[in-house]
C-alpha cells in the first residue's frame, strides 16, 4: 500500500486539478463530485493506492467472454 498527498490547485468549470506532493510528479483532474465534502481550493487530500487484483480479474474474465463473442475472425 502505498500513500500519497493531493493539494486541491484549482477548480475550473466543476473539474479539480490536483497536484501530488511528496516526490510524486505530474497533475491529476477530477470532477468535484469526487473529491470529499468540503474540498475545495487549497485543501490537502490524503489518498492511498492499494492493488485490487479482483478487479483485475474481474477485467480479464469480461475481456476473455467478448473475445469469445468475437470468435477467431479478423
């Protein structure tokens, strides 16, 4: 698991742009709907990654079923 700090920069046209903090690069957008009550401009966000293999699997098995739909034809 790991973790990591968002700070809420802005918030433009209902889409909040946050920047990672602590070594981490780049910006993420989101809509606002998404972010916590209360967040907002200039707020500090603690955000945890963690791996969920079950989605992963879940992902593969849809995959693997349209591909039978599909068949062997180009």
């Amino acid at each position: 698991m790991s973790e990591m700090y968002l700070f809420v920069d802005r918030v433009t046209n209902g889409i909040a742009t946050l920047l990672p903090m602590d070594g981490w690069e780049g910006e993420v957008s989101v809509r606002v709907n998404l972010l916590p009550d209360g967040a907002r401009e200039g707020t500090w966000l603690r955000a945890t990654l963690d791996i969920d293999a079950g989605k992963r699997d879940e992902a593969v098995s849809d995959i693997d079923s349209l591909m039978d739909e599909l068949g062997d034809a180009p």
